[in-house]
C-alpha cells in the first residue's frame, strides 16, 4: 500500500510554535523593570529562526518512540545556545554582520557588550532548564548536559567557529572543510538528535543510528548554508548573501562549486536516510526533515 503522505509543513510549523511558546515562557522577566540583558536575549532568540535543532531533538524522542514534550527542555536549551552561537557569529569581531533572522543584529539593535552577554546568559540559561527540567531521570539530565557541553565546546562548535575564522583567507582541503563544517554546525545538530533519544529512554543501538542521521544532516545543512550565502535570497534568509565571497571563507562552493556541492549534499541526505532505515513510521518527520534540509530556501 502507498505510504500517506507526511505533511511536513504543517509539522515544522505546530512543532516550531510549540517551541516558541516554551522558549518565551524561559526567558526571565520581571515586568515591573525594563531589563536590557533579557530584552537583547529575546530580541535575538524570540527573532523567528526556523528551530531546526529543537524541532530534531523532539522528533528524534519520537522516532524512538518517545514523546516529543518530554524533549521539549532540551530542545529549547539546544535553541538557546544555537542563538548565542549566532549572536557572537555576527559581532565586529567574527563575521561582522548586520542581519539576521530579518532583524538587525544584536550588537546592532544594542551595542557589542550587551551582545556578548546575551549570548553569556543564553548559554546559561540553555543549561539551567536542562537540569531542571521536569519529569525527566536525573541520570537523563545529566546524560544531557554532558552532551550539550561537549557539542558547543571546544570539540563542537566553539572549535568550528575557531577553525573558521583562522582559516579566512587560507584554502583549506575539501577533508578540512568537512570537519570544519561537522564541527562548527554538524556537532550541535547530532547532538539534539542524541538528546532527544536520550531524554526519551532510547537504548544505545537507536542513538547509534540516529548519529549517524545527525552527521549526515548536520553536514548537509552547512553545506546548503553555504549554497544560499551564494545564491539565496536576503529577504527570505532574513541575512546577507555574498559574504563568505567577501570575507574569504572557506565554503564548500568555493571548493566544490555550485552544482557539485549540491550533489554532495543530496548524497548526504540519502546517507542520512539510510542510517534510520530500520526504524518504523515513527521516524518519518525525520525522513522529510532530512530532505527539507537541503531543499530550504531559508
Ligand atoms: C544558521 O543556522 C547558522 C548555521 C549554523 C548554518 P540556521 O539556518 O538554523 O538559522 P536560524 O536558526 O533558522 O536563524
Ligand atoms: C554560523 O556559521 C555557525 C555558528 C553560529 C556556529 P556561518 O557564519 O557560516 O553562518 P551564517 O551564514 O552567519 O548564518
Ligand atoms: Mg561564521
Ligand atoms: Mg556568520
């Protein structure tokens, strides 16, 4: 019989709403005092970002067969530092940038030192509503914040973005590129996946599997970042296009150009597919998200 049809769009909008809601409810707030940290925390994190790390992190607990509202803290944690990384990305001192998720930067809309400290406190924050999140084991909390940890450090994303600004202007090898890549996005985007299980009770096979799924996809999602930096469209991205060309990024269209670098990232969204071929209809939203990923527009 023909497999129905997995509404993708109607998902990731129910899915990124859910996490909207959770992660606005996060943010302190003290209606009595205007508070300029937690306003420039929001200003970035409440900016409408697609939530492809949270919305992964609840969709891997469900593909194991758990739910996605027991995720649903370590999604929003994932969220939160994936927002950080993003406002110090775009300060003077990284890629200098002045748009993003449609809205001027951080360090625009305020000022450099309140962007840094955004970030701080969002860190922060990310780790604090995984350790107090409800319901979950503590063993399982704990299991999470190791992962989290490791994924934004200095063997994940932090060294990512280390690599990639000491590398600005040098060519480095397609192999250099592709750890560069697995480190500064691939990294966070397994690591919400492995979450999610983890939060959910999956046992090490599943993980394994899903791991597998997060390479693949975190990977492909840098690369496809990479072709819209080249070719996408500033209004719907919601940031500049044009300014890995400028600042002498290493990216993969440089590397590969543009038709075979997205091949490469098709090839990786069947890698990905297969890696969760022997999980049940459970793991469809991961199916169609691994395709979504290359074929976003923003
Ligand atoms: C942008 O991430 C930076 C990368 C790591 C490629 P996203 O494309 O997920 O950005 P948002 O969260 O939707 O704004
Ligand atoms: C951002 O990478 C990666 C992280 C924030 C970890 P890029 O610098 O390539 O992404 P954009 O294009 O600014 O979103
Ligand atoms: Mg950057
Ligand atoms: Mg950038």
């Amino acid at each position: 019989m023909e497999a129905e049809a997995f509404d993708l769009e109607t998902y990731l909008a129910e899915a990124a709403a859910r996490v909207n809601r959770a992660l606005r409810d996060y943010l302190p707030c003290d209606p009595g005092r205007p508070d300029r940290l937690v306003a420039a925390m929001s200003h970035s994190l409440m900016a409408g970002g697609k939530r492809i790390r949270p919305i992964l992190c609840m969709a891997a607990a469900e593909a194991v067969g758990g739910r996605a509202e027991e995720a649903l803290p370590a999604a929003c944690a994932f969220e939160m530092v994936h927002t950080y990384s993003l406002i110090h990305d775009d300060l003077p001192a990284m890629d200098d940038d002045d748009l993003r998720r449609g809205r001027p930067t951080c360090h625009v809309a305020f000022d450099e030192a309140t962007a840094i400290l955004a970030g701080d406190a969002l860190m922060a924050l990310a780790f604090e509503v995984i350790a107090a999140a409800p319901g979950a084991p503590p063993e399982r909390r704990l299991e999470a914040v190791r992962i989290l940890a490791a994924a934004s450090g200095a063997s994940g994303m932090a060294q990512g973005q280390m690599r990639d600004i000491q590398s600005e202007g040098i060519r480095l090898t397609l192999d250099q590129l592709k750890a560069m890549h697995a480190l500064k996005t691939g990294a966070m985007i397994e690591a919400a996946l492995v979450c999610g299980a983890v939060v959910a009770g999956a046992a090490p096979e599943p993980i394994e599997r899903l791991k597998g799924y997060g390479r693949a996809v975190g990977l492909a999602f840098q690369v496809t970042d990479d072709i819209l930096n080249v070719e996408g469209d500033a209004s719907l991205l919601g940031k500049s296009v044009g300014t890995d060309e400028l600042r002498e990024k290493n990216c993969f269209p440089v590397l590969l150009g543009l038709e075979k670098s997205k091949e490469f990232a098709e090839n990786l969204i069947q890698d990905a597919v297969s890696a969760i071929a022997g999980f049940d209809r459970k793991a469809d939203p991961l199916r169609a998200i691994a395709r979504y990923v290359v074929r976003r527009n923003r």
